[in-house]
C-alpha cells in the first residue's frame, strides 16, 4: 500500500512534531497531574500506530486480516475522539490548546481521513479473499519501509514514556 505508506510518513512526522513542540516543551504534559487522562490516550496510540507504520507498508490484509486493520484504524478515530474531547479540560491550566497545536490536529485529522481512504482503495479487494497476512515483496521503496520501521519504534516508546508518566503522576495525586 504505497500512498497508505506515505501519508503515514507525513502522520508521523507531524505526530512526532506535536509531541515534540507542544507535549514535551509547550506544556510538559509528563509533569501537569490533569493531563493523565490524556496522556492514556496518547499511550493507546503509540501501539495503535507502531502497529500501522510496520505492518501497512509491508503486508497485504486479505479476509478477517483486512477487517482486523480497519478494527485499529476504528480505534484510532476513538482514540482521537476521545483526546479532542479530554483535552480542553486536561490543558485549562496550561492556558488551553496552543492555536499551532489545534492546526496541528487539523491537518492530521485530515491525513487520517486520507489514510482510511487510501487504506481501502488501494487494500480493500483483500476482503473478498481468503483470510491472510503477505509480505509485500515490491511494496513501498526501502527507504520508506525504514522510516516507518524506525518511527514504529519511536511512537512505542512515546506510547510507554506516556504510560510510565500516567502511572507516576498517579502516584504523586494528593
């Protein structure tokens, strides 16, 4: 699924962006007590998308297979519903959502509409086959395949330093 694989490079890199400018150095959400609800949201999305950027790329979704990869990106989109929703109340303190990080979202929004889009045009005729998982011999370029490979990593760890940072914030709660 090349064009699936190259709108989740652009996912991650201004994934990686929000993270970086508006969770970690904006906001520090890791050390802002209201923000664990958030940061639970932020933890089930590191697996949801190391899950989407290694095996997109690399796999064609046939039977059950396709229906399990529209199940994630279903689960993403109730990810997302419930961050946008929690997040007024998580940042209020912090002066609410910086303007550059609701554009942010925005455009992201947008790219995951353009995913499940390009997710079932270029993958949905794996429905009607018989249930399996194939590696793509001449999918997407190398380079591609690394960079998702190597953002899969990135976005677990975000996932799991968001869920150590809930876990210790719980900890620290009055």
């Amino acid at each position: 699924m090349p064009i699936s694989s190259w709108i989740l490079l652009a996912m991650g890199v201004l994934g990686a962006a929000d993270i970086l400018f508006f969770h970690k150095l904006a906001h520090n959400l890791h050390a802002h007590p209201p923000a664990r609800a958030e940061l639970i949201t932020h933890s089930l999305r590191g697996p949801t998308y190391a899950a989407l950027f290694a095996m997109v790329p690399n796999f064609e979704f046939h039977g059950a297979w396709f229906v399990a990869l529209m199940a994630v990106l279903a689960f993403d989109l109730a990810i997302s519903i419930a961050d946008f929703w929690i997040e007024p109340t998580s940042r209020r303190a912090l002066g609410g959502l910086p303007r550059g990080e609701y554009l942010l979202h925005v455009f992201l929004a947008m790219c995951f509409g353009a995913l499940v889009y390009a997710v079932v045009h270029e993958g949905g005729a794996g429905l009607g086959l018989p249930t399996g998982l194939h590696w793509i011999e001449s999918g997407p370029p190398f380079l591609l395949r690394s960079l998702l490979a190597v953002m899969a990593i990135g976005v677990l760890w975000s996932g799991l330093s968001d869920a150590l940072a809930v876990r210790r914030l719980a900890r620290a709660a009055p």
